[in-house]
C-alpha cells in the first residue's frame, strides 16, 4: 500500500476523547491498550491533508474566516464525483458539525411541542437534539431479522407521518450503528410518504464515503429534483478522513426560503462559522486525498471480514452485522446473559476491550458497536483476547 495503516500512535495526553473515556472507565487498564468505541479512527491522517495544512498555515492569517469559491467548489465536484449528486452553492451553508446541522434543522423546521420521529437502534444524538430542543420524540424502530438485518416499517412509518403532531423524520443514511445502506427505493419511498404528509427529511450522510467494496450508497442528493426540495442533508469531510477534531460540516437545502430559515437559525445559535483550518482540510481532502481514501476503504473491508469471520466460525450465536458501510460493527452480544453494565465491565475488566454501548442507540441492552478503523494488527490483537474471554463465558 501506499499508505501507512500500521503505525500505532500512542493518543495519551493528547486530548483525544475517546481514550480520555477508556481511562475513565477503566483507570486501572494498561494505557497502552487501543479504545475500540468513540467513531474516530487510529490512523495516521492523509499526507497530502497534513502536509497541505502546514503548507497554508505559511500564508494563513488565523482571524475571523469565511468558505472561498474553493470550498465549495470542492464540495460540489466530490459529491458528483463520488455520489452522482448535482448540488449548487448557494445550497451548502457551513456548520461546525453535522450534530450542530441536524440541531439546527429541528429549531428551524419544527416548534416546541412538535414530534420528530427518528427510527432506532439509531446515533444517540438525534434524540438529543430532538430533546434539548423541547420537541417530542416519535420511535419508529427499525424492524430486525433473526440476524439483526434491518428495515424500515414503512406501514408504521405512513401510520405516524399522518399525525398532525409529526413534524420531521431524522434519517441516517448510511445507518449507525447497523452498519447498512439505505437503497434508491429505501430513499424514495421515506421521502415520498413524507412529502405527502408535509413533513420534513433530515438526513445524516456523514458515513456516506466509507462504503465497503460491492456495495454503493444512493445520496439523497442524487434524487430526484422534485422529491429532494424539502429535504435537509447534512455532510461532512470529518468521518471519511478523520478530522472530526477540526469541526467542519456543512448542510445542504435546495429551497431558497428553507436555506434562509435556516441561516437565520444557524445565526442564533451561534453555530455560523467554522474552524479556518477545517474549511481547509475539508478542500484538502475532497481535491487531493482520494487515493488515501481508498486505501481505507480496503484496510476496513478487511478488518470487518476479520470480525466476522471470527464470530461465525467460533461463537455464531453472537449476532454481528456484515458491514455495508461505515467503520462501525453492530454486536448482539445477549446470548451471554449478561445486561449491558455488566457486559462492559466483563470486556474491560477481563479482556482489556472497550466499546461503545448499545444503549447510546436506543432501548439495546446487550448490543456493543466495535470500531474496526485500527490496524488490522489491532484489531487481530483484540479478537485474541475476546476469544480468551469468551472461552469462559459463552453459553
């Protein structure tokens, strides 16, 4: 490989949140040991990002800034590119992150009192911002197979977009935790019945570049004009390329008096400018890393087969999802016995392990969701230990 998605950095002290966490968790855990939770990735970042960034900071000013012609340039020619989707500038506004995007479009859209259905197991933040907002939760849960595979209850779906008090739907496109892709008629069919109820799609792509090989992810964006006009999508560079510490996102609205709505939340919120330095590792990435990208996306394809492979052919009777996209593997783990407390502390205590919890995605006791963007090495090493533990505990 061109690449290096072998070399271990040691992220102690480093402000890293998701290793702060392990050791808050676990204080007696060796300070060596990987955090396999938090969806960040343990890769060394793409050169031509960081190399790029030095190159600009030469001749950047670090005052108060605003996107160039460039970033959205950038923007518009990636989503082309990479996911068929025609967008124009005047539709992208930038966001801090894709969280503050979806937390605007709840204020924008809806008023105190209204509901806003969300289909869980699903991010955790979505409830939140439907929450802090003073807005009702609607659940429309996901249907599960005996594996886990899901779908949307398209009959429930009609069933509550009907109701006055539904207001919007928050949709992850590609889907966290479940590790899915959404299909063309998925797509349709959710803006279609909600389009006809007036009730307005918000839709999470962050995980929209990190699709596994075989498998391809519709954009929202790539619909139909028509059908998309009420639609809200919020992006980002900062998951495809691990600069989430940057805090640069951007959303996407065609309806000219939406957009306006929308600014004019984002503006209240103080959520209206971003980081100088993400606006430009966000041009960085989409114009000069896609090769980088693509190295990722093997290194995880062969994590997650590794994974899999394991629990199939040693404890088939935990449930752990193929992945379609995303870097983030959805584990059933309730063969074990064990509630979730106690199921966590059991994998940190006894194999060094830490993962995310189920329950951050919805009524999931017993769920874990592991993050396979390590080194194979890594992840090889954490499987060793599961398989000791496990040796014990399986039923």
């Amino acid at each position: 490989m061109k690449y290096d998605f072998e070399t271990i950095s040691d992220r102690n002290e480093m402000g890293s949140r998701k290793w702060a966490v392990r050791s808050e968790q676990f204080p007696n855990m060796k300070k060596d040991v990987v955090p396999l939770s938090v969806a960040d990735m343990e890769f060394k970042n793409a050169p031509e990002i960081i190399d790029g960034l030095k190159k600009r900071l030469d001749n950047l000013v670090l005052g108060y800034c605003s996107p160039t012609d460039r970033f959205y340039n950038s923007i518009i020619n990636w989503d082309k590119k990479r996911h068929n989707a025609d967008i124009k500038k005047e539709w992208i506004v930038e966001v801090p992150t894709v969280v503050d995007g979806f937390f605007a479009a709840v204020s924008a859209f809806t008023q105190k009192g209204d509901s806003v259905m969300i289909m869980r197991p699903v991010y955790g933040p979505f409830r939140f911002a439907i929450e802090f907002n003073d807005r009702v939760m609607a659940d429309v849960p996901l249907i599960a197979d005996e594996r886990n595979n899901y779908s949307i209850d398209f009959e429930k779906f009609e069933s509550e977009c009907k109701k006055s008090e539904n207001k919007m739907v928050i949709l992850c496109n590609p889907h966290n935790p479940g590790g899915i892709l959404w299909s063309k008629d998925d797509l349709e069919k959710v803006i279609t019945i909600a389009n006809a109820n007036d009730v307005i799609v918000v839709v999470d792509e962050i995980w929209q570049d990190i699709v596994m090989p075989g498998n391809t992810h519709t954009s929202v964006l790539s619909l139909d004009r028509k059908l998309i006009e009420k639609a809200v999508v919020c992006q980002s560079s900062t998951k495809s390329f691990n600069l989430a510490g940057l805090c640069c996102g951007y959303t996407i609205i065609s309806d000219s008096e939406m957009m306006a709505q929308y600014k004019k939340t984002l503006d209240i919120m103080r959520s209206n400018t971003v980081n100088v330095m993400g606006l430009e590792a966000t041009q960085l990435a989409f114009d000069e890393a896609e090769d980088w990208l693509d190295e990722l996306i093997e290194v995880i394809d062969t994590n997650q087969k590794i994974v899999y492979d394991f629990f199939q052919e040693k404890y088939p009777k935990i449930i752990v999802n193929h992945l379609q996209a995303t870097y983030v593997m959805w584990m059933d783990f309730r063969c074990l016995g064990l509630n979730s407390d106690d199921l966590l502390k059991t994998l940190g205590e006894k194999a060094d392990l830490v993962f995310t919890d189920g329950r951050f995605f919805g009524e999931c006791d017993g769920f874990v969701r592991f993050n396979v963007a390590a080194p194979t090495k890594v992840v090889k090493d954490a499987l060793v230990r599961l398989d000791n533990l496990l040796q014990e505990i399986y039923k």
